[in-house]
C-alpha cells in the first residue's frame, strides 16, 4: 500500500487543517492488567461466583469460530503536525502487508 509522506489533516492541537507527517511504528501488543487493577476488580466483585452478573453470568456465545491466522497486521501510522510538532494517531489502523511510504 502506498501512503503519502505528507498529508493535510485535522490537528487536534492547533484546532484547524494542517500539514502532516506520516510515519509508521511498530504494533504494541495488548499489556496485561497491572496487580492493583486485578485487584479493583476482584473486590468490585467482577470475578465469578459472586452471584448472578447479569449478561456477564452467561458464557459467550460461539456460533461462528474464525479459526487460522489472518495474513496480515494493521497499521499503526503517527501523523506529526509541522506547525505544533505534536503527534497523534489514526483511529483505526487498515490491513496491509507491505506500507510504503511515496
């Protein structure tokens, strides 16, 4: 996939369309939740066999299992204003296998 090394986007900083760096890191994966925050949940009485949780009490429905690999992994692209030199993300990354920057 080819992406543009500038672009004109929304900056959330300055509030108003301006030049953009694009630049692309690598995908973090998902951290594990820290001791305290288990700990929070537990005595918010999340875990199970403290009574009915509602929707929660009930195991997940899996009808249709996606079973395999998926090919690809999305990207994780920083636009970097040229006016604030502040950074954000895109939302949402797009599933690419090769990201070249023209």
């Amino acid at each position: 996939m080819k992406i543009p090394k500038t672009k004109k986007r929304y900056c959330p900083f300055c509030k108003k369309h301006t030049e953009h760096k694009v630049t692309q890191n690598k995908k973090k994966a998902a951290s594990s939740l820290k001791h305290g925050s288990k700990y929070r949940a537990r005595k918010r009485g999340l875990a199970r066999g403290l009574g009915n949780q509602g929707r929660y009490s009930k195991p997940a429905v899996t009808q249709f299992k996606m079973t395999g690999k998926k090919a690809t992994k999305k990207t994780d692209l920083r636009y970097e204003c040229q006016i604030c030199k502040k950074s954000h993300m895109q939302n949402e990354g797009i599933r690419a296998k090769k990201v070249e920057f023209v």
